[in-house]
C-alpha cells in the first residue's frame, strides 16, 4: 500500500 | 525498481547529457527551444516538491537534484551565456508556451489524486511534461534540418516514457494496489506526441542520412 502512495518515481 | 524504470531513468539522464554536450561542445543552443526547456525546469521543480519531506531511496534523490540542477542550468545558459544566446533561435520559438502551463494547471486542479497542494502540483508536472516538448518539436519542423545531436537530444527524451509505459505496466502485474493511471495515460499521450519525430528519425537513420522534417 506505501508504494503506490509514496510517488516513489522520479 | 525494476529494469524498465532503471533503462527510463538512464535513457532520461542520457538525454540529458546528450543536450549539455551539445550546447558545451558547440557553444551554440541552435535548434534548441528555450520553451521547452523552461517547461521542463518547471515540471521538476514542481514534481519534486518532496525532494526534502520524503525521502526514497540515495538514487531518487540524487536523480531528483541532477535533473533539477541540469534544467535550471540549460535555462540559465541560454538566458545568459553571451556566446550561447547569440545562436538561440529566438524568432523560430515562439511557441505560447503560457497556455501549455495555464491548460495543464486547471487540469491538475480537476483531476488529481487528492486535493492537496502536493498532489495538485505533481499532476500539474505530469500534465505539463506531456506537453513540454511541443515547443520543441514546433521548433525543429520550422528550421527544417536538425542536426544529430539535437535529433539524439530529442530521441532519448521521447524513449524514456516509453520505457516508463513498459514499467507501469509491469508494476500493474506484480503489485497489488499500484494505481498510476494520471502518470500512464499522460505518458502515453506524452510518447504519442513523439511518434511522427520518430518515424522521421528512423528514417533518416535507415538511409543513414541527415534527418529532415517536412515543412
């Protein structure tokens, strides 16, 4: 769930 | 990460290695859109809002900086540098680059993930690299020829979507809850805005001659 949260691409 | 956004992130970064040679080695930004890259400073100014609150990973962040502090330098450069101005083709970019901005920010403040300042900034940087390369692309079809290193620029900043369309995709298969559909719809209208560059690129490549746009 974090993951898709988190804007983890640049 | 998996090796579809490493080969994005590479190919973005090679992009931009590619135009900082060009403008280095022939002190000359010809052929180059001032537009697009002021757009493309604002996309990673705004995107990147959580440069200092969230911290991912040493790599996000490192990237983060390199391509805020490149597109902040190419647009300095081009404002500033007394023998590289002197070949920017002011009269050919006249793109109003305004209504891009004006278009993608209304759009981010009706469709966005959450109605915060956060989100509502990174779609609007979503939104508006979608459409950052028009100016671009206006500006080479007006000069007509485009030499190889610009033609190389531009390549490689169209093919790292595409490598980001394949990541999604792979993301949406092998995790649960992984839900970019603002990003992968404007990516893919962001890669599709490159297709008729592409076509005219590989030509010019198969007959390994000069790459021409028509008129």
């Amino acid at each position: 769930k974090a993951s898709s949260k988190v804007k983890d691409e640049l | 990460m998996n090796i579809f956004r490493f080969a994005g992130d590479m190919t973005h970064l090679i992009s931009i290695l590619v135009l900082l040679l060009k403008i280095y080695a022939t002190k000359s930004c010809s052929g180059i859109s001032l537009k697009t890259q002021e757009l493309y400073a604002l996309v990673f100014l705004t995107r990147y809002l959580d440069l200092f609150t969230d911290f991912i990973s040493v790599y996000n962040t490192i990237m983060k900086l390199v391509f805020i502090a490149s597109s902040l330098a190419v647009v300095c450069c081009m404002r500033m540098h007394r023998v590289v101005r002197r070949s920017y083709d002011k009269d050919l970019d006249t793109f109003r680059h305004y209504f891009l901005i004006l278009a993608s920010f209304v759009l981010a403040l009706l469709v966005n993930e959450k109605f915060t300042f956060q989100e509502i900034f990174w779609a609007f940087s979503i939104y508006l690299e979608a459409l950052a390369i028009l100016p671009q692309l206006v500006l080479l079809q007006r000069s007509g020829n485009v030499d190889n290193l610009t033609g190389q620029y531009v390549f490689f900043l169209g093919a790292y979507r595409a490598f980001y369309i394949l990541n999604w995709i792979y993301r949406y298969f092998t995790e649960q809850h992984f839900s970019r559909w603002i990003a992968c719809v404007s990516g893919l209208v962001q890669t599709v805005l490159y297709a008729d560059f592409f076509y005219y690129y590989f030509i010019s490549w198969k007959n390994n001659a000069k790459m021409q746009l028509p008129a």
